[in-house]
C-alpha cells in the first residue's frame, strides 16, 4: 500500500470533514427553503422551427439562499435526493410550474424535471392530477423529462408510471439523449413524446465530422418514429442555422434565450426578436 505521512491524511481528513459539515449546513438549511419561500422557477424557451414560435419552456429550478446567494441545482439536488426532501420539493416544482402557465397562452407547453426517486414514487401521478386541475390545464400542456439513467434500476415500475402519465395525457420527454449506454433500446420499447439532444453533441456538432453524423441520425430517426426531437444547449447562429437545414423540431439554448423569471415570458411571446 502507498505510504502517506500522517500530515497528509490529516490534512485529507480535514478537507473531508469542512466539506462534509458544509453539506449538512446545507442540507439543514434546504429543509426550511421551500416554507422560507426561497425556491424559485426560472424558464428557458423552445423555439419551434417549423413553426417559428416559441412552443413551451422548461422550468429550471433556483435556490436562493439567504447567506450563499443563488445556489445552483448541482449543488442542492443531490442532497434533497439523498434525503429525501425531493419529493417535497418535486411536488412544489409541479404545483409552481402549472399555476404559472395556467397565465400563459394555450399553446405553451412547460416541462419540468424529474429525479429518479420521484419518478418512482407513485404517489406522483396524484399530485399532477391534482396540480391539473387546480390550475385548471388540459394536461398535454404539461410535459416529464426524465433521463435514461432513471429507467436503469426498477425498469418495471419506470413502464408503469410513464405508461400511467401517457394515459393522462402528460407528454414524456427523454432528456440527455445520446449520454448513456442504451438510449436507442429505451427508444425503442418506451413510448416517449420526445427526445432532447444532449448539449455536448450540439456544441461539438460543428467541429466534430462524428458528432455531426450523430445529431443528422438522431434526427432523422425521431422523425421516423414521428417523436419530436430538441436540440439542447443551442449558443451559436451557425449551430442554429445548420439544426434548420438538418430539420431539427425545436431548439433551447443561450441563443434563443437564458432562464428567465416567470414574469418576462409575456414579454418574450409578444416579440419577433427570436425569428
Ligand atoms: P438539464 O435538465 O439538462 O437542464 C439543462 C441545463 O443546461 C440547465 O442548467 C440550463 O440552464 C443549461 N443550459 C441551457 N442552455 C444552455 C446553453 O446554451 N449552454 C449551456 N452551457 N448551458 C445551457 P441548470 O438550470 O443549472 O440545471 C442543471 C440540472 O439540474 C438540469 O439539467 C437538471 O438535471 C437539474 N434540475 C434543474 N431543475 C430541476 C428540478 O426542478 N428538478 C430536478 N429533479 N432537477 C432539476
Ligand atoms: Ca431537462
Ligand atoms: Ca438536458
Ligand atoms: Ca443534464
């Protein structure tokens, strides 16, 4: 074994324990954020190319914390996942993203995020029944993105309740697509809306010649299955203009527009600038 003096592992024990007490600092401060009002929802456009117009946004969580600032949700759900606060705060995400585009027009979609533990909680399908008819929304307006790594594990209980959301009306899109080992077999048995085109192939789309051969492929399969296709992570107009040509369905990204708060939405569907 590798010999380390004792100052080493002293200063490694260290290091463990600051970062370890922070995350508990942290994790005893996220139990009180939602009832403190510090959780907010910000929403990043999709603009449709074929129709040229903003079709929907997702809602992306924010933290703000009242000493550290804006905490990003890199940070804080991992905790809430490995504590368990998820299913609190899914619900609230949930609740927040229909009551706010109950203001929106009719032909806005908004999807929101899952984690894997919420995804397999059952319990999930009555909160969006609920949450529907609060707000009182038809539910294809609403939209679950998942990720191919929470299908891995409990594969059964992943069918139902993705079968049980279908069956609502609720649309399912794959997120990150092209970043785990099997994409292509869950495509396959899965009945997914949608799939959204990780970033890295988008921004690598242009310099790469196999990235390149990878998002044309994935676009052309998603139309042969007739799902929609989303390209993620869209920065630059030469990205743009080629996911155009390609015929991709929708794009989001820095260049279409950042997150943004809930009251700059009206603003953006009323203006041209996005065409
Ligand atoms: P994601 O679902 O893949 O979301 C996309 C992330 O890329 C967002 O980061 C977004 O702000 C960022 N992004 C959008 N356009 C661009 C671009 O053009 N360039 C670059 N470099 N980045 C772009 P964000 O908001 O920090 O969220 C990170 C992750 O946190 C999300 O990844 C999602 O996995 C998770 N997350 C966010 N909100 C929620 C939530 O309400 N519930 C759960 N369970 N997870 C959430
Ligand atoms: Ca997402
Ligand atoms: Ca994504
Ligand atoms: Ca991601």
């Amino acid at each position: 074994a590798k010999k380390a003096g004792p100052g080493t592992v002293c200063f490694f024990e260290a290091s463990d324990d600051r970062a370890s007490r922070d995350r508990k600092a942290l994790q005893s401060d996220l139990e009180g954020a939602i009832a403190r009002g510090e959780l907010f929802l910000v929403y990043q456009p999709f603009l449709n190319l074929g129709e040229n117009r903003i079709t929907g946004f997702e809602a992306l969580l924010r933290w703000q914390h009242p000493q550290r600032g804006l905490v990003p949700p890199s940070e804080f759900i991992p905790i809430a996942e490995e504590t368990g606060l998820i299913h609190e705060i899914g619900e609230w995400v949930i609740r927040r993203a229909c009551a706010t585009l109950a203001d929106w027009p009719d032909d806005i979609r908004v999807a929101v995020n899952f984690s894997a533990a919420q995804f397999h909680n059952t319990g999930i399908l009555q909160t969006i029944v609920q949450a529907l008819a609060d707000a009182n929304l038809a539910p294809h307006r609403l939209e679950v993105e998942i990720t191919e790594s929470m299908l891995l594990s409990k594969y059964g209980s992943a069918v139902s309740i993705l079968n049980a959301l279908l069956q609502l009306g609720v649309t399912v899109a794959l997120d990150d697509f092209g970043t785990g080992f099997s994409s292509l077999t869950y495509l396959r048995k899965l009945p997914f809306s949608r799939i959204k085109i990780d970033q890295s192939f988008i921004r690598d789309m242009l310099v790469q010649p196999d990235c390149t051969a990878i998002v044309k492929s994935v676009i052309s399969l998603a139309r042969d299955l007739r799902i929609g296709v989303v390209a993620e992570g869209v920065e630059t107009a030469d990205q743009l203009e080629y996911l155009r040509q390609i015929q991709c369905d929708e794009v989001q990204g820095y260049l279409i527009g950042r997150p943004m708060a809930a009251d700059q939405v009206p603003a953006l569907l009323h203006s041209k600038k996005h065409r």
